[in-house]
C-alpha cells in the first residue's frame, strides 16, 4: 500500500492520515459475494456504504487516496475554515466604521496561524470519515487502486472482490486549462491551495466560478493584492444576475481586482513572479506571485477499467447513468460528482440514499425528482432552489417574482448585513414556489425554508401564515410571503369588505 503525505507535514497532517488512509491498514480477507461493492469513498461513498451496511448488506469499500474525499480534504471542510477566518480579519477591518469598535492598530493577519487552525480542526472533524469508523460499521475496507476486471468482478490490493451490485462514486478532480506557459511557471487548485503555509503577497485567480470567487475574496482579506480574471461579462455567471452583481459589490469594497470579457493568453514566469496575459474587452498583463486556477472540475473516470465492467463513460460528462442512477451495466451504479453536474457534498449524500433504494431493494427513486438547493460562501452568500426567471421562460411558465431587499429588514439593518435580497418565483395565479435565490450573509441557512416548502408542497401563503422571530433576518421570507397575500387582495375583494364594514359599523 503507497505510503500517503500531507504538505506541510506537520502533526494536524499527520493525524488526518492516520485516519483517513492509515499506513499500516491491513485489508481483510474477501469471503464471499457482496450485496454492494463501493469504489470511491467520498461523501457519496461514503454515505451509500454505511447506509447499506446499516441495513445488513455485506459491504466492501474501496480508495485510493484519502477516506473523506474533496469534501473534507481539499473542499468544503478547509475551505469553509479559510472563510471562517476571512470573514473575522472583515469584520474587524469594519467594526470601526460601522460598529464604533475601535481597533487602534488595524487589523494584522498571521497566515501561518489561520492554516494552522485549518489543519487542525480538519483533524479533529476526520474520525468521522475514518477507516476505524467505517471498519466498526462492518465494512470491509480496502485502500488501494480499485479496477473492475468484469461485470461483476473488481480487484484491490491484489484481492477480488465479487458483487452483486456496485455504486461508482470516485468524484472528480480539479480541471486544467491549456493556457500556454502555465503548467511551466506553476499554478495552485483547490487540491494544492490549501497547504500553503505563506500568504501569496500577489493572487491572481483564474475563473469567477464558486471556488474562484470564495477563495479570491478571502485571500484579499487576509492581505494579498488579487485578481480575479473572468471570461465572461460578470462573476458567477450561474447565477441569478442581480445577485451577482451584489457580489461584485462586495468584492469592490474589499478591494479585489476584478478583470471580466479577459482571456487567459500565455504566463511567463520570471525571476519577480508570474506574468499573466489576457485579452478581449479587456487586454493587459498583471504580475503576481501565485496563480489559483477555479474552473470546474473534471470526473475521475480513468483507470477504474470501466470497459471491463461494459460501463459506458464520457472524460468530460462522466459515466453515463439513467434516472435512477444506473450505469449501462444494471449490476452497477454510480453516485456523486462522477456522474453528476451539480457537484455539490449534499446532492452526493443524496444521490447515496437513492442507490441504496434501488440498487439493494428494486426501489424506484429517481435523481430528477431532487429539489436541489446549493450556496455559494462568499460575504454576502448566494443561495438558490429551484428555477431561474429563465428557466421558467425557457419553459414557458408563467411566473410571479417577489423581492424583499435586505435594506428593508430590521435585523440586517441592525447587523450592518443590508446588502442583499429574497427573490421567490412563484407560478402565475398561484403561491406555488417554482425557485428561490436569495443574497445575505448567512443565505445557506436561510434557503433552507423555502427548500422545504418546495418539498413539502407548501407556498408562499404558508409562510406568510408561520410566525418568523422577530428580530431576524430571515423575517425577509416572511415579508415575501406577505408580499403575496396583497396581491390577493384585489379591488373587488377590497370593495366587498368596505361594504361589509360600513354596515357592520
């Protein structure tokens, strides 16, 4: 078994290996056929392997590199801890201006100790994904590089194991642009960013996606000077546009560089840094000490022998799987980033729960019938569920669209937190919620509402009905649903209830 480092490596390092990919792990013996076979242990791995396990099926569990996968080695985990602190250098950066705090040397970041919180708290939250857990769970764990070998076969550690049915959720890598010069002067990715140990004095990031965008803001406030670089005319190009553009504001105000409509030409390194050249509405170049490279991500496809197991894939899309999230090959299905285009920790832990249902009791559950919310976390975040105002006209749905800005709730007022708005499309004539986005700084907590509504089939006339705590902001959704209840009160309602109250006088 290859022996697995950690940059640095450092005792937080050390501990997450030891659980998540322990050097002296000793495989167990295969002995029998197994209800389900997982290959990846990742969130959506990880999840389908316990899940079945904790029904009674006979589980075997394969990785490579570390258990825990993106999500809590290079992604959301060290990510969100990244942002964490970015968000307290900001808030004392502000508290003067806005809070009358006064802080009579500025703010002073020390980057070493902001990874070092990040590395430790990464290996506190590891047991959870651990080879010790998953092995108490009754699973037979196998770390090494798993291959199918035939529609119902798949060797590890020089060990065969037979399946009755199969899950493949490898996830997927961080993408590489074929930017001339730039694999020469060097470049980081979610996957390396996060073992620096020194603060970048110049950034330049690459993309204005989810991650481009998270890690740029964060980065200039903990000091360095950043540049954002983004093809398209505006950030986060997913995105509902105004709420972009809300984002946009806040990235001015903290100070990053933002260079849209500007295509990565070539980088030069030098003996100074790193040179970018770009070109389109905007044309120039920019030194910087560090390039991070945001684009997307690409499936971790290669090397699984998918041939053999008569499993069709795309090196771009992934493998190809029906609704239910079978491949081509019934005995095998496949869950998370792998095979899906909405790459995100929860829709791999739900995709988990649908292989359980109909890979091992013949259950019907489909992808397409997920309500799926997501958020991006930068200050303010941007969450959403549902359909765009496009979406819906691409459809030809008829919608109704209410906002509430943040500038007109008292807590957000109160917070300083104003910057931001609830926008819920419902369908024409009704209350029905077709989607949500909305832009605040705690808007992953909050989305979580109107998620729940639009699973549960309640609209916005329910939410105007359910008492919010006053103060809070998410009093916003409540004053959209009240938003709706006026429009019910049309002109011949209104003319009824004034004669039924001048003759109840």
């Amino acid at each position: 078994m290859a022996t697995v480092t950690l940059q640095p490596e450092d005792a937080h390092n050390r501990t997450l290996v030891s659980n998540v990919h322990p050097a002296d792990w000793v495989h167990p013996e295969p002995s029998g056929r197994y209800n389900l076979v997982v290959v990846g242990a990742g969130t959506a791995g990880l999840v389908t392997a316990a899940g079945a396990a904790g029904l009674g099926a006979k589980v075997a569990l394969v990785e490579r590199h570390l258990m825990g996968g993106d999500c809590l080695n290079v992604g959301c985990v060290p990510s969100k801890a990244l942002l964490r602190a970015a968000r307290a250098c900001a808030d004392v950066r502000d508290a003067g201006g806005g809070f009358g705090v006064r802080v009579p040397d500025g703010v002073s970041v020390d980057f070493g100790a902001v990874m070092e919180r990040m590395r430790r708290l990464r290996a506190q939250i590891s047991p959870h994904d651990s080879a010790k857990r998953f092995r108490d769970l009754g699973i037979d764990l196998f770390l090494g590089d798993g291959q199918f070998t035939g529609p119902d076969t798949l060797q590890v550690a020089g060990k065969e194991l037979r399946f009755a049915k199969a899950c493949i959720a490898t996830g997927a890598r961080a993408a590489a642009l074929p930017i001339p010069g730039l694999a020469d002067a060097g470049y980081l990715t979610n996957e390396t960013v996060f073992s620096l140990t020194g603060l970048p004095r110049r950034l330049a990031v690459i993309g204005a996606g989810p991650i481009g965008c998270e890690m740029a803001q964060a980065f200039r406030r903990f000091g360095s000077e950043v540049h954002l670089l983004e093809g398209a005319g505006h950030i986060l190009i997913r995105e509902d546009p105004d709420a972009a553009r809300r984002v946009e504001q806040a990235f001015v105000r903290d100070g990053v560089h933002l260079i849209c409509c500007a295509k990565v030409t070539r980088v030069e390194a030098n003996p100074a840094g790193k040179t970018i050249h770009f070109e389109g509405e905007n044309t120039g170049s920019i030194a910087v000490d560090e390039i991070l490279v945001g684009v997307g991500r690409v499936p971790n496809v290669q090397g699984l022998g998918l041939e053999a197991a008569l499993v069709e894939y795309d090196k771009r899309s992934g493998v190809k799987v029906d609704d239910r999230l079978r491949t081509t090959n019934p005995r095998i299905y496949a869950a998370g980033d792998i095979c899906f285009p909405y790459k995100f920790t929860h829709t791999a832990d739900a995709m988990a729960r649908i292989v359980i249902q109909n890979a091992l009791f013949m259950g019907r559950a489909r992808a397409s019938a997920l309500t799926l919310p997501w958020c991006t976390y930068t200050d303010p975040e941007i969450a959403h569920v549902g359909m765009y105002e496009k979406d819906a006209r691409e459809r030809a749905l008829p919608v109704t669209t209410f906002v509430q800005e943040l500038n007109d709730v008292d807590r957000a007022i109160l917070d300083g937190e104003d910057h931001g708005f609830v926008k819920v499309h419902v369908r024409k004539g009704t209350d029905r919620i077709l989607g949500a986005t909305i832009v605040a700084r705690h808007a992953g907590d909050m989305i979580r509402e109107l998620t729940l509504a639009m699973v549960g089939g309640l609209g916005l006339g329910t939410i105007a009905r359910t008492i919010h705590p006053y103060p809070t902001q998410a009093e916003a959704i409540k004053k959209v649903g009240d938003a709706y209840g006026r429009t019910r009160l049309t002109p011949f309602v209104k003319g009824l209830f004034q004669r039924w109250l001048s003759w109840t006088r």
